[in-house]
C-alpha cells in the first residue's frame, strides 16, 4: 500500500515557482534601471582636436 503527499500548489504547480521567479527579477532590473537613469554622472563636452598637418603616422 502506497500513501502519497497530500496535492499542495507547491507539488501540482511547480511552473508557477519559476514565474514568480522571473516576475522578482523583472522588477529588480526595472528598479535597478530606473535607479541608474535618475542617477547619471554628469556628460562631459568632448571635443575633437585634428593632428597637426605634420604628423606622422
């Protein structure tokens, strides 16, 4: 005679674990993301300064 667990979610829907997972990370690097944005460093002016015509290669 066998007994078997009792059906809970966690044993009859193990698929849903994994979209759990990936909705967490999702909103993770969304916030992460957006964190970053809001946080960008100064952009500095660059300019191009042409060789002088006597340079050599």
């Amino acid at each position: 005679m066998t007994t078997s667990a009792p059906t809970t979610t966690k044993n009859s829907r193990p698929w849903i674990w994994i979209v759990i997972t990936l909705v967490v990370m999702v909103l993770f690097w969304s916030v992460v993301v957006t964190i970053a944005v809001k946080k960008l460093p100064d952009s500095v002016p660059v300019t191009y300064v042409s060789p002088p015509a006597d340079a050599h290669n």
